[in-house]
C-alpha cells in the first residue's frame, strides 16, 4: 500500500481526490490536514464520504507528513511551494495539484501568480504532469506539477495537429468553457448560484494564468513560439470543460480523424470519438477521460477540435491519481475505472 | 457469473443499471433489447459507456432471453407484464423496474395504470423489492417488483415510526421532491429544459401512482389502513429525490434518533444522519443509499423525518442490482460500493 | 413625483427595487446608498441598468436621506433600525425590506435576530406590510415593515382558510421551497453555484426567523394562538417561492375554491388558479403576484394549498412598492403591471 | 392603434411576442392563431398572461388575418411562405420570425431547409430585418424577415469591424453559445432537461442553418466574399446568447473601442461596454439589447468581440416589435423599454 498525505482536503479538488483515492486498491490515506477544519470529522464536511472514511482532518504538520510515500497538494497556489523543498529532502514524493511548479520561467510565475516564488531552484525540475505528453519523465519525477484543467483539455485537443506539424502555430485559438467548480469551494459573490447560474459569460479575456501555462507547453510540442488566444468562459453547471479549438491547416492532404486516432491508440483515458461526434462534457462526469471529435468544416482550411474532460478528474485529481499510478509503477488505470455519470 | 438480460436500455433507468453492472464483479451482460433501437451500438447512444461495452441493442426475443438467469424490465410500465410468465416459467428470474408488479390488487392497478393487466396471477406471488422490508421473501423469489423512487424515499423514512407505532397513522403527508429524469427519458413537453428549468411546481396533487402503491405499503407495516397525502414535486435538477414526511407524534416520550439508528443499524444502504442534519440530495448522487434525519421542531409532537437518494439508483437501478445481490445469494453490497459524486 | 431614497441597493431586494422603481412613473429616485460602494456607478455594479440610470451609489448621509419623501432599507437586518426614528422624525415615511420591524415582541425579536433592538418602541407603531390583510393601517402609516419572502407565499395561501374558521389551527404544516436568491448576494459557501446546484435539501427545520412572524400573522387573523410546522428547502434556481401548505378541515361543507375566489376577488396581485391547477414559480417571475391553487386530494379533510411568487418580487421588492403606492394614495398597481417573464 | 395578427403562438417565440405586444401602447391584438391549439384560452397555456389576455387560440383562417394591418409568424419554418402572398396581396404588412425570406437564393434556401420554397418570388423582395443595418429599407417594406437568433448576435458584433475594412474577411470565426429556449417548444429528447441540463456541448459544427445567413450578410457588407466559421453550443440555461468572435486585424493603428462607441453611438438597442468589460447574457434577458465588449489580447493582431442578447428577445421577439415600430413610423423604442431582469 502507498501511504499518502493530502494537504488542503476542503476544497473541490480536495474532496474529489479523496472520492478516488478512497476507491483506490493501492493507497492508504494517512493524513489529510487543513488549517482552517483541524479537528472535523472529513465525513461531517462531505456526507457523500459517510462511511468510508474515518479520518479528521489534522493540523498541516511536515513530520506527520514526512512519514507518507507521497504527498498531494489540493491547496490555493502557494502553499505547496512552502512544504515541498523539506517533504522531497525527505524522500517524499509530491504531487501538486495547484500552479506552484507549472511554470518553468520564475519571472513569468511571479507576474501571473502575484507572489515570490519560494523555491523556484525546484522549477526546472518539476515535471509536468500530463501523461499523454511526459509519461516518461513523470515515472522518474520527485516532483510534479499537475496541469491546470483548462491547459488539458486544450492541450490534448492540439497535440496531434502540432505534433505532426498539420497547423500554423501562429493562430491557435482555444475558445473554452467550464463549469463553476473550477473556481474552487471559497466564499465570492461572483460564484453564487445567483450569479453565476442561468447565465453565461466570458472572463478574463486579457490574460488569464493558464494561459502562458498552455503557451509554454504548446512551444514545446512545436518546438517554436507559437500565435494562440485564450478565451476562458464560465457555464451555469458544476463540472464540466468544454474546449472548442481553431487552427489554420498548412497541410490538407491529411486524414485528421487517422491523425488524432493514431496518436491516442495507446492512451487509456483519451477517446477518439468517430468522425462528426460532438462530445458533451457530461458523458465523462467524473471519470478521469478526455473525449475529443476532429472536425473540418465544408472541407476547409479550418480545422475545429472539441475535447471535453471533467474539470475536477481528468482536469485535477484524477489527473493526479493517474500521476500517482505511473510514479510508483501500478498500470496506469488503477482505481479510475469508473464509469461517467449520465445523466 | 450471472448471465443478465436487460429489456428496454434506452431509457434512465436503462443506462443507470448498465452503469452499474458493468461494474459489477459477477454479472455478465447478455444481451440489451430494444424494439426501437435494435442494432444500435449501445456505446453509440450512451457516450459514457464507450469502452465499456461493446454490445448493439437487440431485438427483444424471447428465445434469447430464457438464456438468461435474471432478466431486468427498464420498460415503460405494462411491458414486464407481456414476457414474464413465459421468463418465469422458463426458470428465469425477473427483476421489474416498472410498476407492473407493485401493486397487488389488480382493480387498483387498472384504475391507476389505464390499462389491463395481462397476468393478474402473478400479483401475489410478485415481492415488493424494498430490501430493508421485504428481504427475506426477496431472497426466495422469481418475480421482484423494485419499488417506485417516491415510495423508496417515503417507505424507509416512515418505516421505523410506523413499525414502533409512534405515530398517528390517519395523518401522514409526503412532501416529495424530484429531479426531472424521474420522468423518463421520452420526448416531452413539460420535461424540456425550456419548461422545468429554473422553475418549481407541484403535479398530481390530486392523485399520482405512486400514491396507491405507498398506501399499501404503510398499511401493510402498520397494520391498519392509513391516512396518506402524498404531494410531489418537480425541481429544476436532473437526480435526486427529497421526500419530507410529516407525522403527529402519539408518544412523546421516545428518542427518534435511537428509534431510527436502531431499525437500520445494519442496514447498509440506508445512513442515519446526527441530530440536527439536513440531507441534501447530492449526498447520494450516483449511489446507492438513502440519507435519513429525524426533526421534532421546538419538541413538539410533529416529526419531520428528511429523507433524500437517488431517483436513478436506490429508487431505481440501484435497488434493482441490491435485490439481484439478495437473490443469487451474493453480499448485497456487491458493485454498490461507489461513493456519491459531490458536487 | 415621490422622492425616493434608497439606503443598501447592492444587494438583489435593492437591485430589483431599483428596476421596478426606475419603470415607476410617480418615482423619482434621489439617491441610493451603500457604505460598501460609495462612488461607484450603479450602472457599472448592475449592467442591466446601463442607460436607465446615472447615479453612483452614496454614502449613506442622514442629511441626504431626510430631504427624501420615503426611505426604502434594502439592507441587512439591524440597519433600518439605526435610522428609522431619525427619518420619521423628519416627516420622512420609512419602508424596511429586511426584519427589523416585522415582530411586534421585542424579547422574541432578539431571541431569533441575535442583537438588541435600538428603537423597540416603534414596533408597535410599525405596520405588517401585507397589503392583502392591512391595507387600511398601511395607508396612514408612517413604517412600513415589508413581508419576509416566505411568509408572504404562506400567509396569502392560508388567510382565506383561517379568515373563514375553516381549518383546525393546530395543525398547519408549510413546506416551503425556496431559490437560492432569498439568501441574498452576500459571498458564502453555501450559495456557492458548485454547493447549491444540481441538489435540493431541507434547512433550519428546528428553526427559521420566519417561523415567529409568520406565527404572530397566523395567530392575529385566527384570533388564537397557533400550532404551526415550517419546513424551508433550497431550490436550485434562483427566483421563485413555492409553499405547500398542509391544514385539515374541520368543515367539509364547503367549496375551497369559492372562499379562496371571494376572498381576493378584489385583490390586483393574488390570481386564484381554476380547480386542479398546479401554478409555476415561473409564472410570476419577474412581476408582483402571487398564484394560488388549493386541492383537497379524494375529498378528504386534508387541504393542500400550492402558493407561488417571485421572492424578489411579490416577496420583496414589488411588495414594497406596492405599499409605496397605498401610502402615496396612487393606485396600488402603479409602476407593478409586467408580465411575468415564461419561460 | 395597430391590428395585430399573431400566426403561432404556442412556441417561445410567439409567447415572448404576446408579452411585448400586450405591453405595447399602439397595438391592439386581433387574432392569435394556432391549428394544434384553437379554442385553448392562451392564458390556460401560459398562466404569465393571466389578466393580461382573454384571446383564445383561433383557427388560422385567412380572413380574419387579412383584416390586420400587420400579421407575425412565430412559427415553424415552411409556415409564413404559405400565407405570405395572399396576405402582401390584402395590403397586409408581413413580419416572419422563422426562416422563410431570410435567404435571397432560392438554391441555398432549399438545399438549408429541405423543402421546396412556395413563394421564391418574394425573397428578393423581402427585407433582412436587422434595423442597425437595413433600417431604411424596413421602413418601406411589405415582408420583413426577422434574423436568426445567431445571426442577430453575430452580425452586431462584426459589422463595425467589416465595414471599416479592419480586419480579413477570410479569417472569421463565431463561437457561438445559446440557451435551450433557441431550440423552441417542441417535443424532443435532446432538449429533455435531463439531456441538456448541466451538460455543455457543441452542435452542427458541420453545418448550421444559420451560417448561410450570417455569410450572405457578412458578404453584402464587406463587399466581398467572406470565409466564415460557425460553431455553435448549447448552454445548460434558457434564455441568452453569447457570441465569441475572433477576427485578424488588417489595420493595428486604430481604437477599436471608438470604432464600436462611434457605429452604435445611435443605436437605442446596442450598448457597447467600457473597455475590459465582459457582458452577461443575464444583463439583457427579457429585453431588446445587445451588450457588446471588444478586446484586442496583448494589443496583438486578435480582435475578440463578445456579444450578447436575448435570443428570444433582440434575437426573435423583440427585434420583430423594432421592426414593427419602424414600420409604422413609431418611435423605434415604443413598447420595448423594459429593464433586463438580473438576477
């Protein structure tokens, strides 16, 4: 069994990371801290967890959690940077679940997350936590940095154009949408049922944090600095992103469909839909699965992708789960079999 | 392995209950009917299961079916009752998610069900598929009737008042509450989004199915016939039922919070919640369970008893697979472990 | 033109004051105030207001306040008192939408608000803003102490039963459903779209502050005191009041559907449904009314009243002009005859 | 006054109708018809206009319309083209709000709906019915086709830049978002709130009906032909539109915060936010508005415009009551003054 400790368990990520490790066969959940519930019964928190686990949460202390294989962070950004330098002194393995070590360029982390970084000597050695793209670095990693939810659906959905150099990396563009659990489980009146329910918009047109997340990883696929606008929106449902992706084909000779098929053969939680499918983000509500159609309309120019994952699994702690299997060498699956929720 | 059948899998209940054995350890699924859907991919329908089953709906024959050792009926109410002699006499078990079963007086059941009833002989010998009432005969049975969802909720919150004779059984109300796919998955007016959404209302004050079928049962466990008002409601969400029951105490002095931890202490599927709770119908989302809280405002002689699952599993699918358990002799937790989806 | 001023506008009773009063034509709005939001243009906090009004929002200034005709609090509970007696003075007619003023026992009032009352002496001064029941007092009065949202949905649903001795007040159960915007936009977790979504659940069983002001009606008209079980729920949406009332009979002699139709005959804002109706809180949205059906299930002695409005609306905002336009002695409908936005 | 005829008026559109009309000071409703519905008192259908109508549905009989002055069609598409000839030919003004006479090619318009086009003598004739562009041509029309809802919201965001040539026509893409009333008030599994609700998907990305639409008129402005790419979604809410626009700049030395301030500066029914705003579909429901924002990311070559309506309203309803005004000479704001209702 691997001994884990989750920092920060009370938020969406958090709860939703215990409903998977909990359903786990290869983990033991050790400690789960929060400064704020110390001493709350998980199960008083989240009903949903009545019976099966006992656990409180504890007091956030690094020789309790020095003592497991493996430490996830589902904390606000910032905090795992505080702990992480001390827990992989201690040959604990940490997975990030926030934007502490997704960044490689420090100056760029400090302009998009307003704070010093704490430890950015860790910065280049962090991997990022995408399997279909670093599944052989993460197999080796002390430390990794969980993608943001956005930056998987988006990235999973133009890696096969990129790759295969099928697009002008000049005019990418990412039109996403997700649900509200996306902005977290903290009090904010722009989160309110009544506000952000029945309704729908965009936010953050001029610049969002996952945005250079995304840019950094998309120059590396294309090995050049690439053109791509991100346009984040926010859809009256709890859980949920769907990204509709623009690219510009250089090559049109090529059959896409065979292009994204063959490049996700091999992934278990990437499914291909079949040609003129359009994937609804509830058909993978809570599993941890990316479903993305290739589209071309009348034959174009105009390649048009949609890819929809579950923010909080494929996006967050499943993502994290599936981290977790590859670091300590379980198949890849284990424990995130599940089936999505429909309806 | 138990080799199942399913009639009718296009419907909720229908997916529900593929999502749930195909997960089940010791079932095998057979074959999937569907008159108007035959040769369908199943996976094509239902997204959600792709890659995890590869069956096309079939056309619902007989001879296919008596192969099976269970078949379950998710069909519109009066179609279990047109195969299952033919089932039962073949030695098949049947397993009706339907109301074709649930009543016993066939009178009733045409009055109610407009329709006539094409195998009376069978009422008697159906059981009443409410585990936490009727287990024993369940184990023993060839036909099973699975309880409606408002009985299911309505049933295990009054149970324990009315098995201890606590209260007056000539003023019993249910205010019940469900999400909108407890009316099917079929083309609707008042089920469009446009309709039901971001509205609330009550239906059927004046009489609804399920009526009859809870009176029953009440009368039944109290021994007496029983004053009953039963008033559902439509909430804008697509699972969950919350039924609030209201009794007049005819003993006071007694601790309800023992009364119902006792009556279901060993009952794996239904959760008695601390003093003071509110359930709230995610709790349960994709599970199957049945949250209860017991209320006596300001010590008064009402009781207001909160009872909350999941209209698609412990009122339906769910059940179904928990009477299946019971019958093949298998733990009745068997593939019902799953942890609710919050949020 | 009546003066207005309006102290607290940023929260939705003050928003949705506003969009009713800006369509007012006797109204002239002087000014609005927050501490909060001092400075900024209402139209900027409020997009739906752009073009239709100029002002920024002020700091509540006493001086300002008493050259008004008429005050409206749209504020927290325990605001309108601090300035009530200040403004009266003045010759300044008062109108609270919040609580404090509602209860006419001062040792009740801080029992369930959880503060000292600093001008207990003018609650009995204070009028019950329920035009349907105090018309005539509301006309000459100087404060106005607005309805809660529920007690308005329960009162106008059972006054016709209680006026004309129909029922046995011992035995009066509401079961009261509620969208998520009753809760105000103040940031909380609870109201979260991610924790209010997509579920439905009871709360405050053992005690709601609408219970004693409700009670205190009840027992006023019933000329008795009352036995009285309120059950408040969560709907996931955001407007709407539904109200299930339960009572029994103590005369079976009569036509329900007569005594509901006399008693508001003459009211412009209570619609008595045809028999067998099932009213929608979509329906009233947007617009002062209230809908009512009342069912009596198999001729029993059971009642079922169903009791919708908009809880901004009838329930709040447009409750409160409707009381502006009796004290100003304009017809009550002035400025209050939208229709009801459907869907 | 102004004899209204109403053809249809059992859908969103045709209900939305009534609400402006019956608020409308010029217009007197003649006759609503409906061949499903005739005889149904429409206050029993759609219990908002209750008090405010006493019509009945009637036949649809041509003579009893062709005493109106002006006939709407809030029906099906296929419907108007029927009536509109004989109705032109009474010397009755004709408003269809389906698709009818949107398209000026009698190919095109057979190849996007399936059917033989009647009346294709009138498409030339017919005016496209989007005031801030052909409000002279309106004035003096017989037939006036309303736009799409799409259309509507589209083509308000582009035209400015089109128009002054700011940006290549070659390189346009809609992402297009709608609520589920835009799919009408029929019948159909896919808008099952069981299947739409907390749910977000794309459709049609291979073609939409309303793409044809959008390009003839994006060509006629920009006077050449355009490339043009469509994809729209459907948002798990009723009403509202948001449309995402991406355009490349062929001129970078403008303001295009001016560019937009200065096109609508006269336009009652257009509202063009601060720079950095992010309209809310929720800012304009229930009303005749379409709230725009235009962003230029990192000051790169992207324009991203995002603008917003009520699809039911500026995108059917309400545009038709502008269209009317002008029509009649009426101050074009006549009956459409109302305020968004938020929240």
């Amino acid at each position: 069994m691997i001994n884990v400790g989750i920092v920060g368990g009370t938020g969406y990520t958090g709860v939703e990371l215990l409903r998977l490790l909990l359903q786990h066969p290869q983990v033991h959940i050790q400690a789960v801290t929060s400064r704020g519930e110390a001493g709350t019964r998980i199960a008083d928190m989240f009903p949903n967890l009545r019976g099966h686990i006992e656990l409180a949460f504890s007091e956030p202390a690094i020789d309790k959690l020095v003592q497991c294989d493996v430490v996830f962070f589902a904390t606000p950004n910032g905090t795992a940077m505080q702990s992480a330098p001390e827990l992989l002194n201690a040959g604990v393995k940490v997975i990030d679940l926030a934007a502490d070590f997704r960044l490689q360029d420090v100056t760029e982390w400090r302009k998009w997350y307003n704070m010093e970084h704490t430890c950015p000597e860790l910065l280049a050695e962090a991997v990022y936590g995408l399997p279909e793209l670093h599944r052989t670095a993460i197999a080796k990693a002390r430390l990794i940095a969980c993608p943001g939810c956005y930056p998987t659906a988006v990235l999973l959905g133009l890696l096969p154009l990129l790759e295969a150099g099928l697009v002008d990396c000049q005019q990418l563009i990412a039109d996403a949408k997700s649900g509200v659990s996306g902005a977290g489980r903290k009090a904010s009146v722009p989160m309110l049922m009544g506000e952000a329910g029945e309704s729908f918009k965009a936010y953050n047109v001029l610049g969002h944090r996952h945005w250079p997340e995304i840019c950094g990883q998309l120059s590396n696929i294309s090995k050049t600095s690439v053109g791509f606008t991100f346009v984040p929106h926010l859809v009256p449902m709890i859980r949920g992103i769907h990204a509709t992706l623009y690219a510009t084909l250089v090559n049109t000779e090529v059959n896409l469909q065979e292009v994204f098929a063959q490049r996700y053969q091999n992934e278990p939680f990437v499914d291909i839909l079949p040609p003129g499918s359009h994937p609804e983000t509830r058909n993978v509500r809570g599993v941890n699965r990316c479903q993305i159609a290739v589209h071309r309309p009348f034959n174009g120019k105009q390649v048009v992708v949609l890819s929809v994952i579950d923010n909080l699994v494929k996006g967050a702690a499943g993502q994290a789960v599936q981290n977790l299997n590859i670091l300590f060498g379980l198949p890849e699956t284990t424990g995130l079999q599940g089936i999505g929720l429909l309806p």
